[in-house]
C-alpha cells in the first residue's frame, strides 16, 4: 500500500509554498489545488466567489454518502525574507524540518487532506464520503469577503462534519483539538486633554492619566463575574499607545489607545462598551471610542466524548480539547452552515513565525487522521 503522505504529496506541498499569496492575495494557489485535485477525482465541481482582492473557490465531490467539509485559507502572514535560512517560498529541509511559509499554518494540512481523500478513494472508495472543501485567501487579513462571501452564494448539503485546518495541536497532531473560540472585539480610544510646557506641567492631559487608566482597564471583569463551561474568561490586551507628535519640551495634548478583547460567551460588545464607558467617565478628559466587532464565540455541537473515542480508538491516547488561541473561520461556519466544527491540524508553535516548520512525520500523522474521521463519517459514528 502506498504510504498516506508520500513524495508527490511532498512535491504538491512544495509548489503550493511557492505561491506567493501573502493575505489577501491567492498568487494561485487555489488553482494549483484544483490542479492537485484533478489528478485524484476526475468529477470534480467548482464554484468561486471572488471578493476584491480576496479569491474564495468550493469544491466539491458528490459520492452519494454524507458530506465532510474541509475549510482552509490559501494566504499566509508576510515572511520577512532576509531573516529565514533559506527562501521562504519554497520547500527546505533541514535535518528532519520542512520548512516553508504558511506550511503549519495552514498549507500542510490542505495538503494532508488532499492526501487523505487521495487514499479513501483508492483503497477505501465505497466508504468515501462526499467532500467539499471550501477555501479563501483572506482568512490571515482581515477576513473582508472572505469564506462568509463564499458561504452566502453556495448550497451546501448539511454536513455531518467541518474540520478547519488550523494549527490547533501543541506537540503532536490531535494532542489539541479546537471545539470552539472565544470572540474578538477590537477598540481605538482617543483621549485629549491640552498641551503644557514641560517645565509649567499641568495634570489636564492623557499621560498624566494613562498609567492609572490602563491598570484600571486591565483590573475590569468583562464577564461581570460569570463563568461559561469550555471557556476561559475574557481578557484585554493592549495593542497600542501613541502620542501625536510633539516638540521634545512640549506635553501632547492626545494620546490614542488600541485594545482588543478576546471574549467569552459571557459578555458582548455592548457590556464592554458599557464598562470602558463608566470606566472613562472618572477621568476629566475629551474620549472618542470607535468599536469594531471581529470574531463572535462559537462552541461546536460535537461532545468531546466522540472525538475522544475516534483518537483513543486510534493512537490510543486522550486528546485535549480547547476554545482557546486566535480567531480562525470557525465563527463564519457556525453562523452561515453548521456548528458541527472541529479545528484540526499541525503544531501551532511555529505558526507565523521566522523558519515556520513541520515534520514528514507529522504531516503523515495528520492525513491518517484525516482518513480516520473520513471514516467515521460515512460509518456515521461520530
């Protein structure tokens, strides 16, 4: 039997890392995946729904059995290519590293799937589900007429599964399954009071304030004190303080300050407005706040008990099930499709980072998984 992940696979990888698609921009990659895909099916249908700058492109194979969905993103965060050991837009290997951008996060698993379906159809062609495998290129940006435009102009047969292939695991593939995530609120406070000769300080300005108002900020309980099962409490991060721009001896009479709040299901945009609200209103200063809502939380509909078993079943130990880490596409699939969602993928822990890397090791564990839960779909016991 030819091994699940093998040279060819490797060699799509590796033109897939060439695509230069730094979000939003495709740099066809999408189409190299349809390339890839017609070589294992030949009844392959597509349907694209490009957005400005962002390409979105389904696929989808009908094998009369239920439906798995693949969801994926093409584009990849920027290299800075004078800091990698080799080019980033190609595949490299060092010692028993594959290294390359975006191959974690996430052009690996993309392939790893392509890998799993080649093998289901090959050895396991009766048992195959029906596939469909969405994917956009604006998923590392900021999501505008991403996989939610895709979404909006296909019919979708109700899924009985959607595995996202984000970098959810730590060490090794399915030691970390995502069911869920937090959401994403992202705020810029403008704060003015009046400038002041360093030497005749007043206290009517923002840096006389800024230290005590950021200890305040990040003392506040966004939850107001209620706890939600699966999810860690919300928390704040500030993302920026900046001053307008001043003579060395002059006091600036503005500051701006960006924040984001990574929430539970426990609070909304309208509590923490209310909060940053009373919060400001004790500081005798001019405050403008403009509130942009990113991701909503979601938390899928499959019990932690099923993936268990198929992972206990398989590599006979338990894995962790978590709603935390970053926003991925999981929202827009919970709110337009289904909320039978799992997030399912390579090791985070070089995701976006300089020399991103994986292993040929790991890239076979997550294909044979995939293949698993391709099974247990159509066997529909998960």
């Amino acid at each position: 039997m030819t091994p699940v992940f093998n040279e060819k696979h490797l060699l799509w990888l590796h033109q897939l890392l060439q695509c230069q698609s730094i979000t939003p921009i495709d740099d066809g990659a999408q189409s190299l995946i349809h390339d890839f895909l017609k070589e294992i099916i030949s009844n392959i249908d597509t349907h694209q729904a490009h957005g400005i700058a962002t390409n979105n492109t389904a696929y989808y194979f009908n094998n009369n059995q239920p439906t798995l969905v693949f969801a994926g993103h093409t584009d990849v965060v920027p290299a800075g290519q004078q800091e990698w050991i080799a080019n980033p837009f190609q595949l490299t290997r060092l010692e028993d590293r594959l290294i390359g951008r975006g191959i974690v996060d996430m052009k690996g698993a993309i392939i790893c799937f392509l890998a799993a379906l080649e093998h289901m159809l090959q050895y396991h062609p009766l048992s195959c589900p029906s596939i469909m495998i969405l994917l956009t290129s604006n998923e590392e940006g900021c999501g505008t007429q991403g996989l939610q435009y895709l979404l909006k102009d296909i019919v979708v047969p109700s899924p009985s599964l959607v595995i996202i292939g984000e970098p959810s695991s730590i060490d090794i593939p399915g030691d970390c399954i995502k069911t869920g995530r937090r959401g994403s609120i992202h705020a810029e406070v403008d704060l003015k009071g009046q400038p002041y000769h360093v030497a005749y300080a007043g206290d009517y300005h923002p840096l006389y304030y800024i230290e005590e108002l950021v200890a305040q900020l990040k003392a506040i309980d966004w939850d107001c004190g209620i706890d939600i099962p699966f999810f860690a409490k919300s928390s704040f991060q500030i993302t920026k303080i900046q001053t307008q721009e001043c003579v060395e001896n002059v006091i600036p009479a503005s500051l701006k300050l960006r924040f984001n709040i990574r929430y539970s299901p426990a609070t909304s945009l309208d509590i923490c407005s209310n909060l940053l609200d009373q919060t400001l209103k004790k500081y005798p200063l001019q405050s403008t706040t403009r509130w942009r809502q990113g991701a909503t939380p979601w938390r899928s509909s499959i019990t932690d008990q099923d993936i268990e078993r198929l992972l206990k079943a398989h590599w006979a130990y338990k894995g962790y099930f978590s709603t935390d880490g970053g926003v991925s596409d999981g929202y827009k699939i919970a709110a337009q499709l289904t909320d039978r969602i799992i997030e399912l993928g390579l090791s985070h822990k070089s995701a976006h980072q300089i020399n991103e890397w994986t292993t040929l090791n790991d890239l076979k564990t997550l294909t044979e998984l995939y293949i698993q839960l391709m099974l247990k779909i159509t066997n529909r016991s998960l």
